[in-house]
C-alpha cells in the first residue's frame, strides 16, 4: 500500500481509527479501522537513516539495522507508527535518548484526508515549527502516521546489564559515564552500560557490590507514570524506576490516574480542534493519558 492508498482509505468523513499489532492498545472498537503502509522503503547506513511504512513490525526493522549495525531508539514490539504514536521510551531512554529524538520526518494523513510532510531527512534541512514533536504521542488523534524517516545511531560494541542490592542509584547516577538505563525498585539497582569493553569493564567498578545480570529485572506493566525525577527517593510500596528519567512502573494500575493542568488541557484542546476539528480521528481516545503519554 502507498501513501496515496492510505489517504483514500482515512478518507475526509466519518470516524476512523487505525490499527497495527494491538500491542500498544488496539483500534477504537465500532470504529471504521485502517491500516498503516509497511515495509523498508530506504535504508541508507552512511546517512543513519531509514525510511520505512509506519505499519513496520519494531522488531522487523530493529533485525535490519542490526544487521548493518546500527539500532533506531524504538521499544520492541508492535509497529514503527504505534511506536511514535504512543510515544512511550523504553528503560533505555536515559542512554539512547527519549522515542521523539528518532523521528526526523514523519508523512500523515490528515483530518482532511490529506498527506502532510513534516520534518526532513537530516536536522540541518528543518525549520519552522517541529511538527514531528507534536505528532509523537498524540495517540493518533492529530493525524494517522504513514510513512516516517527515522534516526538510526551504531550499535554499541558492548551492552551488560549489573545488578547492586545495596547501591545508591542516585549517586551512581553520577558516579558512572552516560550510563544507558538506570532502574531501580527501593531495594536493589540495575545498571546498563554500553561502550568499548574496556570503558565498561572500568565503569563497572563503580558499582558497589554489582554483579553481572543477564538483562534488566521484569517491567511491571500494570502502570506507567511520570514524576519529576528527583522526587523518585520519596516511592513507596512495589515499584520499578528510571531513575535520572523519572518514569515508574508499577505491577497494579494506579488507584487515580494524574490529571493535567486546566492550562495544558485547554491548550490540547485547542490543538485538537484546529488539527481535527470533527473528532473522527480515534474519537474517544485521550492523548494525556498519563500512563501512555510521551516520555
């Protein structure tokens, strides 16, 4: 399918929703639903780009690059377009950078039915107002995203993963050089670092009492928020978090989700008037939900 198909398929009336793999939340139900282009369509390794169909499996594209070892700064699983339109990082957020930083230019399909570019495919050809920014994590309520070009950065040649029962994960925050991820449950601490062998070798001295892992602890998944992070020392209870990023995972859904400012509603709703005046692009879904919203 191309763009063009695809902006037939959105059309310019009615409700729609679009669809991938469902494993970031699927379809609107009762909703006429569309599906995203798929597939590479450039990859170009000198560049560090790659151009490919927001319907793309992560884990499809994630085997591509790796094979010419480069990685794109994705969560695992589901789609390219899901991916971005969530806009959720993964515990490596603190190293590789938050998911909006892949995104260098996204193709959508508007309201209207139109494909709208925005972005470039390099950062020096961009101005005016960054676009892709907004798009990342609007849940697909501004605009369903077609095709994007995304940053690609080279794999590093080491990537271990320690764990420290006694460690302060704040300290070594600062102790330790750009490390990738930083997780931490009020008990034990899991460090990522990534590099040449011997710069994580030496890093890894700095971990008190550390000790190799296989890979990071199990991610609760029953909820996902975001606290300033140096408000993280004050957790309680069951809790894994990112610390130096400020996002907390808990196993259970949280018993009140945290409400926006009456500012940032009210400047979301402006956004969503202006960009999809009629409400027909994934109608009742909520781009500030707090659990699922860009970080």
């Amino acid at each position: 399918m191309d763009l063009s198909t695809f902006a037939d398929a959105v059309g310019a009336d009615g409700p729609v929703t679009i669809s991938g793999l469902a494993s970031r939340g699927g379809p609107v139900a009762g909703v006429r639903r569309v599906c995203a282009p798929s597939g590479i369509v450039e990859l170009l390794p000198a560049e560090m780009t790659v151009r490919c169909g927001a319907g793309t499996p992560v884990d499809e594209l994630a085997a591509e690059l790796r094979a010419n070892g480069q990685y794109a700064a994705l969560p695992a699983g589901g789609t390219v377009g899901g991916a971005l339109a969530t806009g959720a990082s993964d515990v490596y957020r603190l190293g590789h950078g938050p998911v909006r930083d892949a995104l260098l230019q996204v193709r959508y399909v508007s309201a209207e039915g139109r494909v709208i570019k925005a972005g470039g495919a390099t950062v020096k050809n961009v101005s005016g107002f960054d676009l892709c920014r907004l798009i990342v994590g609007s849940r697909g309520t501004l605009g369903f995203i077609g095709e994007v070009i995304l940053r690609t950065k080279p794999l590093p040649a080491v990537s271990r993963w320690f764990v420290s029962e006694g460690a302060d994960p704040f300290a070594l925050l600062g102790s330790i050089y750009r490390p990738a991820s930083v997780l931490w449950d009020g008990s034990a601490t899991w460090v990522c670092l990534e590099g040449h062998r011997d710069d994580v070798a030496e890093q890894a001295t700095h971990i008190p009492g550390g000790r190799e892992a296989d890979g990071p602890p199990v991610i609760p998944t029953g909820s996902r928020q975001s606290m300033r992070p140096s408000e993280l020392r004050t957790l309680t209870g069951e809790f894994l978090a990112e610390v130096g990023v400020g996002i907390v995972h808990r196993p259970v859904a949280a018993p009140t989700r945290p409400t926006a400012a009456p500012e940032v509603v009210e400047l979301n709703r402006r956004i969503k008037s202006l960009f999809d005046p009629t409400g027909r692009l994934n109608p009742g879904v909520d781009a500030l939900d707090a659990t699922r919203g860009s970080t």
